[in-house]
C-alpha cells in the first residue's frame, strides 16, 4: 500500500511539474535534502498545524534520499523549492544551475567530527596520519576546506589525513575503519551514543568552534522564477508559514518529533530518536527569523574559497541569495 502511495505522489509531482510552470499560484512542492526526520520538522509542523493553510497554501513535502540530489530535482521542475546545504548550492550555480538562497531557518552548522580519544587526537594537527570518515555528494565541502586552510592534505600519508568515503551511517568508527567520522549534533552522534559509546571515549570538533562552519537546511529556488511576481507572493507565504512551523517546532520539541514520525511513511524512525534529535535541531535553528545574515554569508562563501588549489568554488558568487522574499515574508 504504502509503494502504490509512494508510486501515486511520485507521478502526481511529475503531472504536477507542467502547472508549476506556468507559476500555480497555491501549489508549492518542496524537496527535503533527505529522509523525513526532525531535521525537516519545521515543514512537517506547518503542514499539521495548518499554517499553510493559513496562507491558502497546498504544500506537498517529498523526502530525499541517498539517490536523490535536491538540485537535479529543482532544475527537472519536479519541486519549487529545495532544501540545501550552501557549499553544495553554491557549487551547483557556478557549475550552471541558478539557484538562490531566498531564506536561512538554520543559523548555526551541526556538522562535527567524531573521534576515538584513544586514537591521542586533542587538537586538529593531530588529525595527520589518521584515518577521517567524510560524506560525499557535496556533502566533503566543508571538510576539504577546513583541512585546505590548515595546511594538511587530504591524499594521505604520514602528514595527511586518509580520506574514508562515509556511508550515512557511524559503523567506520564503530568497527574502528576509522579514527574520526562525520556526525550531526543532532543526529549521528547520538547513534555512537546509542551503540554504546561512552562520551568520555570521544572527542568532538564543531566547525562552528573551528571557525570554518558553512551554512545548513537553507530554502533554494530557480532564479528565472523570481522574475514572477505570482511566484515570488507563494514563496513569501511558504517561508512565512514554515517559520512559523520551526518555532513551534523549537518549542514544543515532543510534538514536533512526533509530528515527524506520523508523516515518515518508511516507518523508520522512532519517536524517542526524533524528539532527541528535535531538541538538538531546536539548537541550531534558534535566533533565526528565516533572513540569511549577510556574515554568515560571507564566512560560508570566505571559507569555500579558500580551498587553496582547489577551492569548492573559484570567485565570490553573484546574486546566490535575496533578502526579497524574506522582507516581505518577516512585515
């Protein structure tokens, strides 16, 4: 039952792409970055709350996946607006494909690294020699850039760290493949936990403590879609009503994980799992309003850049975001 639904939402979006040309004025698809979990709960709350109804809105949420890449969806027309991280949005348009940045419900990175305290590792110099768990699929932005500045290579070696292509889940560290991996504050460092990890075993590096933190979960859209006025109105009550969804998410974190599990038609997820990772993701989207703080910005972008002979982008990006819909959206 729940393949012919999945099967019937998957062709009703791809009957649906032809009406999202010609700019439907109340029909908005959103292309999450991956499965359904609390990392979404904003949208999930909005929908179940009824805030998009408020705005006379007929939101349709599809869940991503380890196969599906949220840019190829937006440029096929199979949604109006995706979620993504910056490096992997920013990296899309220089390759061609004009995506902007229309609102930013995550002020803060819960990216870090996760590493045996065994291993001696106490300070990032430390990480030469040693084996690092990194996920790809722009996902190795960050990372790559981060090692970039600090003068150590990524091709291995005594004075290079080994680069481990990471599935998205923790068994390298786990099975000792690895002596760090990537984790999310909210999601993967909770399963070294669940494994049976003891804290004290690890040793944690935010990239927000690092100074070299990109921006997450930002809102996307076609840039030629801006130039319609009845698209830019949709837009403006879609963030409008999805922010409203994330702070009733941030307080209210059992509900919101519980909203999240409802709408997970895998039957995955768990509902203690989501609300933990609820009150984690509370963490990074608190202080935000939905308007892209231009520092933020430019420390995502200065840091990309500085991927030293090959940086995640090559020039400082032009028209990557807008403040227009946000400023109507926050009146």
């Amino acid at each position: 039952m729940k393949k012919m639904m999945i099967a019937a939402s998957f062709a009703a979006s791809l009957a649906a792409a032809p009406l999202m040309a010609d700019g439907h004025a109340n029909t908005v698809t959103l292309q999450l970055q991956w499965v359904t979990q609390s990392q979404f709960a904003g949208y999930y709350v909005a929908q179940d709350k009824g805030f998009y109804e408020e705005e006379g809105l007929d939101v349709t949420i599809l869940p991503g996946g380890p196969d599906i890449a949220p840019p190829q969806v937006l440029a096929g027309g199979g949604a109006d607006a995706m979620l993504n991280w910056m490096p992997s949005a920013l990296a899309a348009r220089e390759k061609g494909l004009p995506v902007v940045n229309i609102a930013q419900p995550f002020k803060t990175s819960g990216l870090m690294l996760t590493c045996w305290k065994d291993t001696g590792i106490t300070e990032v110099a430390d990480f030469k020699g040693k084996t690092i768990g990194v996920w790809f699929f722009g996902n190795e932005y960050p990372f790559l850039s981060w090692m970039s500045q600090e003068g150590i290579s990524t091709e291995g070696g005594e004075d290079g760290v080994t680069v481990l292509k990471q599935g998205f889940n923790v068994d390298p560290l786990l099975q000792r493949e690895a002596d760090c991996i990537s984790t999310m504050t909210y999601n993967e460092y909770g399963q070294v936990l669940d494994a049976g990890v003891n804290p004290d075993e690890l040793v944690t590096f935010k990239y927000e403590d690092q100074g070299v933190a990109t921006l997450e979960d930002g809102i996307y859209v076609l840039e030629e879609n801006l130039e319609d006025p009845v698209f830019v109105d949709k837009m403006v009550r879609f963030v409008r009503a999805s922010m409203k969804g994330w702070k009733y998410a941030e307080e209210n974190p059992e509900e919101a994980g519980g909203i999240v599990v409802e709408n997970d038609e895998t039957g995955a997820q768990s509902e203690e799992a989501q609300i933990r990772m609820m009150k984690e993701i509370a963490k990074l989207t608190a202080g935000s309003d939905g308007s892209l703080d231009e520092a933020d910005y430019q420390r995502t972008v200065d840091t990309l850049l500085a991927g030293g002979s090959d940086p995640v982008i090559s020039k400082a990006p032009e028209g990557a975001w807008t403040s227009v819909i946000t400023d109507q959206a926050l009146q």
